[in-house]
C-alpha cells in the first residue's frame, strides 16, 4: 500500500481510541453494503488507518460463509475457490479475537464433508455468537443428514446467543432437535421439517417461523408466551390446541399464509395486540358460531388495533356488525372494492345542525372512528375515485397514500391530504406513518 502524506489532517491527530470507535460507528450506521466494500471505507484510506482496522476486533465481528455447488465443481475436496473462501473467514474470526460474533453460514447443496470442515472452523467460536445463522435451505437430499452436522446446536456453548435462524431444506422430511434449553431475543425457523425444544428453551421478543406444519408450530409457540412479536407464514393452518396459549405481552401479528389463517389464532388470548397483519379479514360474520367468551375476545382484540394490513380480501359488507376497529389509526391494503368503500362509508345521518355537511370534529359515528392514514399500495384503484373522495371528503382526519405516481384530477381538491408514492411496496409501514403522521 502507498504511503499517504496525512499528516496534516487533523482526524489523524485524535487518540487511536476514539478514531477506532468513529470507525465502529460509523460503519454499523451506514448504509448496508458487504463486509469487503464496508471494510474497505477504512483500511484503503492510508496505512495509519488500516493498522487501526486490523486492530479493532469489532470490525470483524460480522462474518459470512456462504458456499454453494460451484465453488467446489472443480479441484476436487479441496478446490482453490472454497480454500479461499475459508481462509478469508479463519482470517476474520482471529482478527475478531473476543468480540461478540454475528456468524451467517449458508451452504447450498455441498457434500456433507464441507459441512464438517466448515463447523470444525466456526465451532470453537461458538461461546462468542450473538447472532448466529445457518441456512441449508436449499439442500433437499440427504437434508436431514446435513442438519444433523449442525443440530442439536452443542450444550454450554451459547452463553451469548441471542438471536438464532434456521432454515432447512424446502422439502425434507425427518426431525429436528434444537439442542440445549436457550433464551433467545428472537428465533426464526424456515423448514419443512419437525421441530423439537428443550422444556426450557424460550423466546422473549420475537419469533418468525415458515413452513412448518400446524402441530410443530404448536409446539413453537408454546416457548413464545412472552414475546412481542409473531409471524407465520407458509403455513397449511394452525392447530386447534393453540387455542390454550395466551400471549399476553405479543403486539406484533402476521400471519402470510391460507386466508383464514387468523379465524384459528387465538387473538382473544393477546390482550395488548396493535399492529396485525394477515391475508384477509373476510367473514367476520362467522364469529356468531362462537361461544360468547370468544367472540367478545376477538372483537375486544381487533378494537384494540391500531395499524391493520391486509393483503386480500379486506372485508365483506355483510359484516359491517362486527366492525369497528376503535382504536385502528392506521389501514394497509393491496386494493380497494365496493364492499371495502361502503364500510368506510357507514356513517348515521348527520344532525340537521350540521345542514347535511360533514362534522369538522372526529369521526366519532364511523367504522373506524380513529383512521387516519389509509394506505392502497396496488394501481387498481382509479375506478373508486370517486367515492374514495367523498370519503375523504367525509373524513376530516383521514390522509390516502396511494402506490402510484399520478394524482387523477378528482383529488385536486383535497390533495393536501391524498399522497402519490412511488416504489410504495420499499417502504415499510413505519416509515410511512412517521412521513404522513408524523
């Protein structure tokens, strides 16, 4: 490397201490990039800087094997690309020296012997992991036989783990055991396969779990009764007996699977529940063949909302008894129809001293009285817009996001509270309530 005349620079002249935490900071608050283009910003600066890198174990922290089919095509078990690859990660987890790990591994589709080479290198590093990921998922032969080089993960190993993903193979068949009675932030699961925990495994904040089968999720969910956050997606149904589990501090729901996937959560058991997400909330209408405990449970829940998405069918107008949503601020659907547009309609008749027009207070007599942000994130909507604006009309706390560059001529006159979003399907639902809410 060329020595660079930085004597002058006065960034130079700050202790080595405070320049390796700028650079630690710095690094973990930009944006997100790969580990080399990320290192790079450093130790390609000059030579007083990248002797500060290399001794800064926490920049070395983060560290990622992937190994798919090709990188051992040729050479045989020991082919130059995989060497490289390993070599590059054994040279990161020395320069980590004790520093909390982040550890991603993902191998796709590699004899079993790659696996035992590559857990015989992160092993020993395993009291270390943080964070620790490990993706076999597209491995569909012999997926259980590379599982097991894996799991159960060793006893007395993961005193600091805490965040853990598995994904097995997107087919296989056999069962797995998680290993030693942990207590994890958050643990996500992507697999066919049958899972087992120890009594004593538990999850305190958040849990994704992703193909499996309505008992194994079960069985999951059972070590989950204090977390914030679920979602279930992939999933055939779930089983009846979750109907037994209360989630009493969950806040976070999503459930990306069969359309009637949230009739068989117990929503009724997640008392403080606010933000739900699920493919359709049709037939509502269905809760009378409940008992009344239930029913009144699940109302309770859902007029304990306060931001609601939908990815399908939002709701029939049949159902406009059992909607009213009292606290929901704000409404994410993929599209809009006329049974969706009536139930944002229902209003009683205004007093007469109001002479017809709409009440400039809140929209206290509506369904969903506290609306204020209504996101359409799909372009089939123009054939509504007429009636979207006699709703927004109607509505004086309500704001429309639309997922479209163009504004149609019929929003003009309220176009300080309808808003045209490009690329709306990138922006999470907390980005855009923080920019229309504030």
């Amino acid at each position: 490397m060329l020595r660079s005349n930085t004597t002058s620079c006065h960034i130079n002249y700050l202790p080595a201490e405070i320049l390796r935490e700028i650079f630690v900071l710095g690094l973990s608050d930009g944006p997100s990039s790969s580990e080399r283009e990320r290192m790079h910003a450093v130790s390609f600066v000059c030579r007083h800087w990248r002797l500060l890198a290399l001794e800064e174990a926490r920049l070395w922290s983060e560290i990622s094997i992937y190994l798919n089919l090709s990188d051992v095509w040729c050479g045989g078990y020991d082919p130059p690309i995989l060497r490289a690859k390993l070599k590059r990660a054994a040279l990161r987890l020395c320069r980590s020296k004790g520093a909390p790990l982040t550890l991603s591994i993902s191998l796709h589709r590699l004899p079993i012997e790659v696996h035992d080479h590559v857990n015989h290198l992160v092993s020993p590093h395993y009291h270390r992991c943080h964070r620790l990921s490990i993706d076999l998922y597209h491995d569909q032969h012999d997926a259980v036989d590379r599982a097991k080089v894996w799991l159960p993960l060793p006893d007395s190993t993961f005193d600091r783990l805490e965040e853990l993903r598995i994904a097995v193979g997107q087919r296989a068949e056999g069962k797995l055991n998680l290993g030693p009675p942990l207590t994890l932030r958050r643990l996500d699961i992507s697999t066919s396969m049958t899972i087992s925990l120890h009594p004593g495994f538990r999850i305190t904040d958040e849990v994704k779990l992703s193909g499996l089968d309505p008992k194994t999720v079960f069985k999951v969910l059972k070590h989950c009764c204090d977390v914030k956050k679920i979602k279930i997606s992939s999933c055939p149904g779930l089983d009846p007996l979750l109907s037994s589990l209360s989630f009493p501090t969950l806040e976070e729901l999503t459930l990306q699977a069969c359309a009637e996937i949230w009739y068989s959560f117990p929503i009724q058991n997640a008392p403080n529940l606010r933000y739900l997400d699920c493919p359709s909330l049709y037939h509502l209408s269905r809760l009378e063949a409940l008992d009344a405990g239930t029913r009144s449970g699940i109302i309770r829940a859902l007029n304990g909302l306060e931001v609601l998405v939908i990815r399908g069918l939002s709701f029939d107008a049949c159902d406009s008894a059992f909607i009213r949503f009292e606290n929901l601020r704000m409404m994410r659907v993929d599209w809009v129809d006329d049974d969706f547009i009536h139930l944002l309609s229902l209003a009683p008749e205004f007093p007469p001293s109001h002479n017809g027009e709409p009440p400039t207070g809140p929209a206290v007599h509506f369904s969903f009285p506290a609306l204020q942000l209504l996101i359409v994130r799909g372009h089939q909507y123009h054939k509504w817009c007429q009636l979207l604006l006699e709703v927004v009309r109607a509505r004086p706390m309500l704001n429309l996001v639309f997922g479209s560059g163009f504004c149609p001529p019929e929003f003009d006159l309220v176009r300080g509270r309808v808003h045209f979003v490009e690329n709306i399907w990138w922006i999470n639902d907390n980005e855009l309530f923080a920019r229309f809410l504030g």
